[in-house]
C-alpha cells in the first residue's frame, strides 16, 4: 500500500484536470466581474507563498499586474495595515484557517477594495473574508507535505492569468497540461533507486529564475519538512549576488531548468557552479541541460515556460518522497508539523 | 592593522550620523515634491534587496505605503514589464550598476511615473535613470561583503519612513540612533572568544519577524558570503509552516529578538526550538531573550523597534568577522565575488 503522500503525488494529472472543468470559466467570471484595480495584494504563507510567488510573474506576464506580497505582520502584531487604495486583495491557504492571511482579507473588505479566497475549504474564515471564493477540488490531503494542493493553487493562478490575457491559445494550452504531468511522472520510476546516492547529504541549493524561483522554493521546503535536509533555495541572479561562494567540491546542487527564456541563464549558472566542483541534478526537458547532471531529472515534454512550474515540480516531489524512504522516515507525518498551522 | 571588513563594521555609527546630516532634509524634500502614488516598487539584490525587506514594514507602517519587490526578470527575461499606475518605483543599488535593476527604474520612467534611486555612487546608470537620487555618502566599500553600506541603506528608509510620519519624535529617534549603535559595537569584545565554538558548524538558522525579517536575511547572507556556512533565514511565522522540522539535538539557532511588537512571537519560537533540543544564539536588549541562550548577543539598549534593524545586525556583522577570521578565511576577499554583481 503506497503512502498517502505518493498517493497525492500520483493523483495530480487528473486533479488539476478537474478543478480546470471546476474553475476555469468561474474564474473568467470573476475576471469580468472585478471593479478596476491597479495592482494585486497576495497574502500566503508556506506552499501558498509558493504558488503566490508563481503568480508575482505569471499575472504580470499574462496580466500586466504588478503583484505585492503581503506583509501579515502589519496587520496582527504591528496594528499598521497599510492604505490598500488601488489593490486587489488575494488570500491564499489549503485550510483557509491562518489567522494572520484572514486578517489581511478582511482589512482589504474594510477598505472596500475587492477580495479572493483562493482555499480548499469553502468554509473556512478565509473564504468568509472574500468577494469571490475559489476552490481547489482536490479533497482532503491526508500527508502534512502539501503537494496536490499546490499543484492546484498554480493551476488556479495560472487560470487568472489565462483569462486575464485574453488569449484563447493560452486556455488551450493550459488544459493540454494534465497530459504532460501524467507523462512525468511515468518517467520518474528510477528515482526510487537514484535517491539512495543522496541518503547522507545534509545540505543543498536549489536553484530557479523567474517563473520556476516557485519551484526551487517549493522544492525546498518539501525537503526540509519530509528529510530534514537543510535545502536553500535562491534565483540565480540572487544567488550570484553572494551565496555562490558556499559552492565548493562536491556541493549539490539542484537546477530547475526546463527550456524558455530563464533556460540561457540557468544554465550559465550551471556551468558557473560545475567549474566550481558542484554536483548537479538538474530538472529540464532540455538535453544541454540534463547532460551536465549527474542525476537527470527529465520532464516528458518541453511546455510553455508560464506554466512549466506545474510539471517540474513533479520529479522534484518523487525525489523528496525517495529519499525520505531511504532515509527510514514517514512520508505521511513528519516530525513536529501539523497539516493545518495558525500563525498570527 | 585591522582588516577592510572591520573597519568598515566600526565605521557605522559615524557614517550613519552623516548619512542624515546629508540625505534627511533633502528626503524631506523629496517626500513634499513627489506626485500622488498608491503603492511603492522597489527593485534591489542582495543586501539591497534586505533593506527593500526592511523598508515593506517601515514605509507601511509609518507612512501607509505597501510595498511590492519588483520581479526584475519580468524587464530582462521575459520583456513583460507590468503596468506601474499608481507606482512609486525605487531602485536601491550600492554600486547602482546592475543591468537588471536599472531595467525597472528606466521602465517606469517610461511609464510616467516618479523614480527614486538609492546609491552610493551617484554617477552611476542607477542614479542616471531616476527623478530623485539619495546618496548613501560611506565613502567607498573595499570588502567585498557590505556592511556599511547597508546600515547607510537602512537609515535612507528609515529617514523616508520618519519624513512620512510627519512625526517629530520619529526624526528625534532616528537622530539618536548612533549612539546606540556605538554602545552596542563596544559590546561585542568577547565574541573574538566566543566565535571559536562555531568554528566547525556547517549549517545554521536565523530567525526573525517583522522588521528584522531584514537583519535574519542580511546575517545569513553575511555568514554565507564570509564563512561559506550554509546559514538558512526566516520568519518565526514561515518557519512554523515546515521548515520547524529540520531543528533536531543541537541545531544551532539564532534569533533576532529585539524588544518590541514581534518579541512574544520570536520568545515564543525561541521556547519551542529549544524544546527540540536546538542551541540558542540570541541577538537581543531583553534579559529574557538572552537568557535562554547559549550564546547571548546583547544590545546596548531597547530602540524603538521600527529602528532596531539598524543596530540588531551589528553584532551578526562582528559574529561573522570573528568566524571567518577563527576559520582562516580572508574577511576582505571571500572566494569567487566580486564587488560589483551585474545581473540580468
């Protein structure tokens, strides 16, 4: 019997293919309906930081919003919200339970600015705070590591995007996604055997840019709550701003480097952290890129970069679920985490 | 003959005393001549890009502004620049040359809106770019890790946040700031000592909330750049929503914990992880912060906490000397940096 967590991990092709039939015309609804705005507010914490992160380019991108990433603090432990005049206020959670993410909704409903509840729990607080709710349909996740959930939150943010540029061809190729999630991770079977070399790595360094940083994000913190493993995650540019000097022989590190405009930079790096002796496993549907790895993680199929974090995520998921049974530990209940978490 | 690094440490509470007898009444000035704006953007990396962190509390909190980072790879990458109405856009830069965060000064130049540069090179295509440029008057840096630039960064938005309050007492608080600042850099002898026992320590993580977000980003930055440790920093809050699970017997943790609004949640975190068996380095004024610690980091004197970044960072600067020195490592030139990063 498989952990729920691989579980989850297995069933995301056909969940995002639901909750685009779900959401996807309710959010182009929602689209329409929306009184004019300037720039987007985004509250999250954890995984929906993540997906809020995604959505800091794609809705730029596809957009032309600018997004600013909340600061919750403010709000509960400072009592200085800021003046939201021009915002649309976004809250992002699985439960819809945090404290400190509701509190930023309601302040922007008591600003009149208009509101979205981005949850899995149309019952939650968070969802009570907004203007529009929109769910995620993926039923309960019983592992703690939230995976199918944030697959879904990118697929949602991706849908706002689709819509707001006005572009059949990108709807068309967002509903194509699915497939290409199913083929990679049909790909990943070797990895049960691959993630043994890694049992002892106490550290690592993730890296992506632009679309993908959401991925090294995400990564990492899947690592450190199923392995314990002390994972970084930078953009490459970040990371050439001082972190590349903790490079030295053996380091590993991690790319995410699937083909697209960020790919030429990327792979610089790789070069960059290769000529100073680290080990690479790098996740692309790019040859050039996968030959420089030791551990190739392939993706099926190259996909429009705006929504590749959606499938180099996946291989990034089963290399966490691997090395947590190698390492002997519970992919479903790490230690000290609770699935739902309140933070003021 | 005292190193670059440390010179330019002791350097700081002068050259920040200097940094508003030059800049406070002309970004006093600033603040009355600029045109109506909802919301700020501000472009910077690296350690910049920590005093943008600071700055998304101080100017929401003391002046209402929210703040939202620029994506500058949306400019360079993917030319998708986002539409800036109702944006104030800031670039904050040392050397004021890097391509990508000029990019987003020049955009919404061309998109009408007001530009502000912060640079200590008031020559450079940053400054060239923008309506407005704030100097940061230092002098130049010869190490490579920047510590008073920093500092003179923090003061510059500290000084807007004071000119937006159009409160007395804010300017009077920042005015005596200095002071402080010398007191606690005297206090910090004992750690040339003290670092010796985390001269084999490979990792760590640095903790805080709120405003001194800033100073846990700028300290981990410092320990990578000078050390090569693989020093990881969040939000108490973030922390709690995964990463919590890596802290296992002996994990070394050090908190920013000044006193002030954030204080119970940091104290609160301290407790937990120490429940876990973590040892506690504690940057603090507050006997009961520091007493759970086995490493106590004091502070001079309690500052208003919307300050505190400005002198909660000078004992991790010092930290960070006295491990690289104890490690045999040059303070000046750490492996594989430059000073000036030009990044896409």
């Amino acid at each position: 019997m498989a952990t729920w967590l691989e579980q989850e991990i297995r069933s995301q092709p056909d969940l995002i293919g639901a909750v685009l039939d779900h959401e996807l015309t309710h959010i182009g609804q929602i689209v329409r309906d929306l009184p004019s705005f300037q720039y987007v507010m985004v509250a999250a914490r954890g995984s929906s930081d993540h997906a809020a992160i995604y959505a800091k380019y794609a809705w730029p991108a596809l957009g032309g919003y600018p997004i600013a990433l909340a600061a919750p603090s403010l709000h509960t432990l400072y009592h200085a919200p800021p003046r939201m005049a021009g915002a649309l206020v976004v809250g992002i959670s699985q439960s819809g339970q945090s404290p400190d993410i509701v509190a930023v909704l309601e302040e922007g409903r008591r600003q009149g600015r208009p509101t979205i509840a981005i949850t899995n729990d149309p019952a939650s607080p968070l969802a009570a705070a907004a203007d529009h709710v929109v769910g995620l349909h993926v039923g309960r996740e019983q592992s703690v590591a939230a995976t199918k959930t944030y697959t879904a939150q990118l697929a949602v943010m991706a849908a706002f995007a689709a819509q707001w540029s006005s572009t059949p061809a990108r709807l068309e190729e967002l509903r194509r996604l699915p497939e290409t999630m199913a083929a990679t991770l049909r790909g990943t079977d070797a990895l049960a055997q691959r993630a043994e070399r890694y049992r002892y790595m106490d550290g690592c360094v993730i890296i992506g840019r632009g679309y993908n940083l959401s991925t090294a994000l995400e990564l990492s913190l899947k690592l450190k709550e199923l392995t314990y493993i002390m994972a970084t995650a930078y953009s490459s540019a970040d990371f050439r701003h001082g972190p590349i000097a903790t490079i030295d022989q053996g380091a590993p590190v991690l790319l995410i480097a699937p083909s697209g405009d960020a790919f030429a930079d990327v792979l610089d790096l790789a070069h960059d952290v290769r000529s100073r002796g680290a080990e690479l496993l790098v996740i692309s549907d790019a040859p050039a890129a996968l030959a420089l790895a030791t551990t190739p993680l392939p993706l099926a199929a190259a996909v429009p970069e705006w929504l590749s974090p959606l499938i180099t995520i996946l291989p990034g998921q089963m290399l966490a679920l691997r090395l947590t049974l190698a390492k002997g530990l519970d992919p479903d209940v790490p230690r000290g985490l609770h699935k739902v978490t309140k933070t003021f």
